[in-house]
C-alpha cells in the first residue's frame, strides 16, 4: 500500500465526512471560523498520515475522536487566553431570531458556562459527552473512542456524573459571587 493518497479516495472521504465533523466542531467551539479552521486541520492532519489511517476501516471514528480532541484543546487554550467570554458573541442561529434579546443573552450565556466545564473535564470524559450529545450511538462512539461497546454506558455515566458536579460547583460559585456583590453594593 503506497503511503500517499489518491486524490480521488481522499476526496471521497472528506466529502463524506466534512459536515458531520464540522457539526461536532461547532457544539464545542462558540465561533464558526473556528470551528472550521480544526476542521481543515482534522483533513490536514488525516491527509498527511496517509492512506494507511483508512486501512483499518474505522475512518470516521478517526476523525471524531481528532476532530473533539482538537476542539477540546482549542477551547482551553481560548480559556487560558481569556477569549472565550460571555458577552453574547457567537453565531445567531436561524431560531435565534425569534427569541427575546434577553432570553438569547441568557441561552448563550449558558452554553459558555457549559464550555468552560467541558474545558475542565479530561479529555476522553469530554469527548465521550460530545460524541453522545451529537447523537451518536454506543456503538459509534465506541468505534470512534477505541472502546468496547459495553464500557461505554459506564463511562459515559461517570462523564456526566462529572461534569454535573463541576457544572453545580460552579453555578453555586456564580451563585455566591452575585449575593456578595449584592451585598456589597447594599451598603
């Protein structure tokens, strides 16, 4: 087997592919160009492994578990940049428009509460949640995490067992935060 693709093979799978593994990019990451950008460079990086990565069959389980590992870390480096913020900036989504200006601030405002846990959580325990919420199957995920399929259900149920818990820690955090500041400005 040579180890450089032909185009056309590699075409095929990029086709077949691009969108689903944008669509997981894009639940972790709050800007599109972003999301995009570890797209191509899930492609890239497929692209100069070689063919020899679609060998064994389980290409897409490849590019889920790349694709949710490069979101992942693009999230946290955002975090220790101090980019991802919750001023409301991400896409607006076509059901977006129907909604209140403030029902939107809070939804949005939610979801990158959600990514700072997600950022927090190890990365398989993360992309375990990720590929669960994109609506894979156990039997897909367990393709594209390298595991077997009857483990999945108990680790997912600890992944989530988690993140529940980090996710109340930092609400009751938020929580503390606000009635002291209330306090505060009451005196």
């Amino acid at each position: 087997m040579s180890d450089r693709w032909i185009e056309a093979e590699f075409e095929a799978i990029f086709r077949e592919h691009y969108q689903r593994i944008v669509r997981v990019t894009r639940r972790v990451l709050s800007r599109d160009s972003e999301a995009e950008e570890v797209c191509v460079e899930v492609f890239l990086k497929l692209y100069r492994s070689g063919p020899g990565v679609a060998a064994s069959g389980l290409i897409g389980g490849w590019l889920y578990r790349t694709a949710t590992r490069a979101s992942i870390d693009a999230l946290r480096a955002n975090r220790r940049r101090g980019m991802e913020q919750l001023d409301g900036s991400g896409p607006v989504e076509p059901e977006d428009l129907a909604e209140s200006p403030l029902t939107l601030l809070l939804r949005r405002e939610s979801i990158g509460e959600v990514r700072e846990v997600l950022a927090k959580l190890k990365v398989e325990k993360a992309q375990l949640l990720l590929l669960r919420h994109t609506g894979l199957s156990y039997r897909e995920i367990a393709e594209a995490l390298q595991l077997g399929v009857n483990s999945v259900g108990q680790k997912l149920a600890r992944a989530e067992a988690e993140f529940s818990a980090l996710y109340e820690r930092q609400q009751r955090q938020k929580r503390k935060a606000t009635q002291l500041q209330t306090a505060k400005e009451g005196q």
